[in-house]
C-alpha cells in the first residue's frame, strides 16, 4: 500500500496524519507526492500508521515511499 492508501485507511487528512506522525505538515506533503524524506521522518509516520491500525508497519512495507538511506 502507498502512503497515500495507508492515511485514507486510517481515515486521516493530511493535517491530522502529518500531527498524529509529529512531522511538519510540508514534510509529509512531501513524502505523499513521492518526494525525499529521511528515514527519521519515514518512521515516525510508519509508527503513527501501525498505532492506529493496530498492526506493525514498516516504513520499507510502505510503496513508493522515498528515503534517504
């Protein structure tokens, strides 16, 4: 699942996934238009996403998700 399908899933906007993550709401702009983010940022949402969805999700699992590694 895209990052995109991860936060409809969750039933977030992209306001309330960027404070749930505790990452700048530009920063996951970013990372939702398949742009460069840093693996810190990278799990931060994959941690918010797992917490929500109750099940662990790495932020490898995440497709297209760009980090740089």
């Amino acid at each position: 699942m895209t990052l995109e399908e991860y936060r409809i899933e969750c039933g977030w906007s992209q306001s309330e996934m960027a404070r749930k993550s505790g990452v700048d709401f530009n920063t996951l702009k970013r990372a939702l238009s398949g742009e460069n983010i840093s693996p810190q940022t990278a799990r931060k949402v994959a941690k918010a996403i797992s917490t929500e969805l109750g099940r662990p999700i790495r932020f490898t699992e995440i497709d297209e998700l760009k980090v740089n590694l």
